[in-house]
C-alpha cells in the first residue's frame, strides 16, 4: 500500500467507524436507559412486596426478604436480557444458557431446594410456631427459631436439634401446644371389693377442687375396664395446654391421697394359685410352674 493511499483508507475507516457509532449508539443509550430503569423498577418493587408482608398477617415476616428478593432479581434479569437484546445480543441464546444453568444448579441443589421449599411452605401454613412443642417419628422438643433452610428445636432435656425442613413438612406431625386446652388422661385401680360409685365420685371432687381444672367441660370419672386385680377408672378433665402437665401430677398424687383417705384400696398385682395336693398325681407343667411360684411369693397369691 502506497503511501498516498493511506489517508483515502483512513477515510474510510472513519466513515465506517462514524457509521457504527450513528447505529450504535442510539441502542447503547437505549440498553442504559433500560438498565437503569429496570434498577429503580426492581428496586420499588421489592420494597412494595416488603411493605405489603409486612402490612397482613397472613404471611410470617421470615418470608419478607425472601419474597422481596424474589420480586427483585426476577425484574433484573428480564432488564438484563432486554438491554442485551437492545444491543443486537441474540437473547434466545442467553435464554437457553441461563436455563441450562438453572437446571444444573437445581440438579446439584435439589436437597437444599427441598428444604426451601418445605420452609416457605411451613411459614405460610404455619403448622407450627415458636415455642409450640412439636413430635414426629424422628424427633420431638420446642421450636426456637423457623428459617427458610432448618428449623432449630430443643428438646424437653435440652438437646439442640437442627432439623431439615424437609423432614418437617412431608412426615405427620403433631403440635401438643397448638389448641388453648387439652385433656388429662388418668388411670386408677381399685380393689374389687370396694364400691366403684365411691371410687369415682372421690375422684370427680378432687379434679373439681383443683384450681387449674376447667368446669366446662366438667371432669367426669368412668369405669374404664375390669382389669386383671383391680377395676380400672379413668379421670377425664380438661386443662389450659400451658398448664398440662403440672394438673396432671398434681391430679395423680391428689387422686391416691383422696382414694386412700375414703378408704378405697389400690390394690397391688395379684394372682390366683391353686395347690395341687402331694397325693395327686402331678399335673401338667404348667401346674408345677404355678405352684412353685405360689410358694416362693408366698403372701402373693390367695386360696
């Protein structure tokens, strides 16, 4: 190339250059008003959904940032993948990569996916809130804190817990302090000779003496069943969940006191022995067992 030639080449270099910039630059200005537009956008918008959480009650406030994120990034990338296009980027192929990476991701993740899943589903169902005592097959104790990953539990004896969400949500689980009242449950067994009418109306009076037993409904005594040595009655009584267990062992040392002050007895385990006679031909095995263990309880069995 001659030396002459060079300023009609650097012409034409500047006219295509000049030419690109006219076309271009219109678009960049486009994609960068795009971008910021998208910004502010995806900015409001998050802190509206934020607001609106924050707003109802519906919605545990856990969920607040992550739903606001949500809103936000999902705004981004569709601003993102409009200023390319704005540019001249073919955006079906970024599309298709930003799928493909979404999948690869998931596929890694799938377990922590999982448990996110299972977070936001447990925060909006609320099955269960901080300080409700919660079992299931695998683990029992009070709920501390609830995350969109684990849920932290404490046991009754003070055992820390970090629980998988996931294993929270797709198991049967049972909340003991989620209804206001609950009902008491106690068996006591009299002897057979003793008047079972007695036996339960001692047992209704201490129940409806205790302060923490509710009226309504009212504490009623059945005969349960006919047990092996004794006649089985149930006190059924209903108390505030928070103060459960203390009527109950309340109720279960107050119900034996009133029992044996009324002279009602509770009776031991006991059983029946037969004596075979030493001028009796042996009987089966069984029968020497039973007698044999009739003479080493000694006072154990009656005749």
């Amino acid at each position: 190339m001659d030396i002459v030639d060079i300023p009609s080449h650097l012409g034409i270099v500047a006219s295509a250059l000049w030419a690109w910039t006219v076309d271009f630059l219109p678009r960049l200005v486009s994609a960068l008003l795009i971008l910021v537009a998208g910004w502010l956008a995806a900015k409001w918008a998050s802190r509206a959904v934020g607001d609106v959480i924050h707003r109802t009650d519906k919605i545990d406030r856990t969920l607040r940032p992550v739903f606001a994120a949500i809103v936000r990034y999902s705004i981004l990338v569709l601003v993102v993948v409009a200023a390319l296009g704005q540019l001249g980027v073919q955006t079906t192929t970024i599309l298709t990569a930003l799928g493909g990476a979404a999948l690869a991701i998931g596929l890694a993740l799938q377990g922590t996916l999982a448990n996110i899943a299972a977070g936001i589903m447990l925060l909006w169902l609320r099955p269960f809130g901080i300080g409700d005592y919660v079992e299931t097959d695998t683990v029992a104790g009070t709920v501390e804190e609830i995350s969109l990953f684990h849920t932290r539990i404490r046991t009754w004896d003070g055992i820390f817990k970090f629980v998988p969400n996931s294993q929270l949500w797709n198991v049967t689980l049972t909340n003991y302090t989620r209804n206001p009242t609950r009902l008491i449950l106690l068996e006591f067994g009299i002897a057979y000779e003793d008047d079972m009418a007695e036996g339960r109306r001692v047992l209704v009076e201490t129940a409806e003496r205790h302060r923490g037993v509710l009226q309504d409904p009212p504490p009623v005594v059945v005969p349960l069943s006919l047990g092996d040595s004794a006649v089985v009655l149930q006190l059924r009584a209903w108390a505030r969940t928070a103060d459960f267990w203390n009527i109950r062992w309340d109720l279960t040392q107050e119900g034996k006191r009133d029992l044996e002050a009324a002279g009602i007895t509770i009776p031991f385990p006991q059983r029946v022995v037969h004596v075979v006679g030493s001028d009796t031909p042996p009987g089966p095995p069984g029968a020497t067992v039973e007698a044999h263990e009739a003479g080493a309880s000694g006072k154990s069995g009656s005749s």
